[in-house]
C-alpha cells in the first residue's frame, strides 16, 4: 500500500521500453481514479491502463515519460480517441501479467463483434 500514488495528467507521453508495447507511446488522454486511458501510438488504438499498472512500469522502466505534447499535436491525439471510444475502436483492458486486476471485461468483449456501421 506505502506506495506513492504517481500524478498522470493530459497530454503526458510515455515510450513503452520493453514488453508487449515496446517501441509504441502512450499518450495520456483520459485520466480517471482507477484507470488511465491512453492513445497508443503509432496504432492509434485506446488502451486502459490501471493506475496500478502505470505505477509499476514507471517504477521498473517498463515505460518512460518522453514529454508533454504540445497542444495542437494533443488536440489530434485527443480527437482520434473521442472518434475510437464512439467507434469502439480499443483494446481491451491493458492486462500485465505481475499485476493482480480483476476486470469484468467479458462484456466488453461482446461489444465488439457488433461495430456500428459508419
């Protein structure tokens, strides 16, 4: 429990070092108490993060804070994953295997075998 609670705001980008997302960026986008939700990038995909997840990686250099995007490049961040969460365009629940989170994600996944036609 003793561990510092990380700060995540908007428009901060992290770089995935190693793991599953290496080479790919996490753009912060969508911070809320429990989960954070991210932009990754190149793929232009949402992701949520749990918090819990994010702390770790921070603290075992899985991921790396790169830099605060300026705001016309995190307008476009920010449009591509308002346009992903209407569209359900988004990974599932970023699962890391030495993190304990139970998800009901079950349901999500029903949602989408059904994309809403454009």
């Amino acid at each position: 429990m003793g561990m510092v609670q990380m700060k995540y705001c908007k428009r901060d980008i992290y770089a995935v070092e190693t793991g599953d997302y290496v080479g790919q960026m996490f753009a912060i986008v969508e911070p809320k108490d429990d989960v954070i939700g991210c932009l990754i990038l190149p793929h232009m995909e949402n992701i949520n993060v749990p918090i819990e997840s994010f702390d770790t990686g921070r603290n075992e250099d899985i991921i790396k804070f790169v830099e605060k995007l300026p705001k016309d490049v995190y307008s476009v961040v920010e449009a591509q994953y308002r346009k992903n969460e209407n569209s359900n365009n988004r990974r599932q629940q970023l699962n890391t295997p030495n993190v304990s989170y139970s998800e009901s994600a079950v349901e999500e996944d029903a949602d989408t075998l059904r994309l809403p036609g454009k």
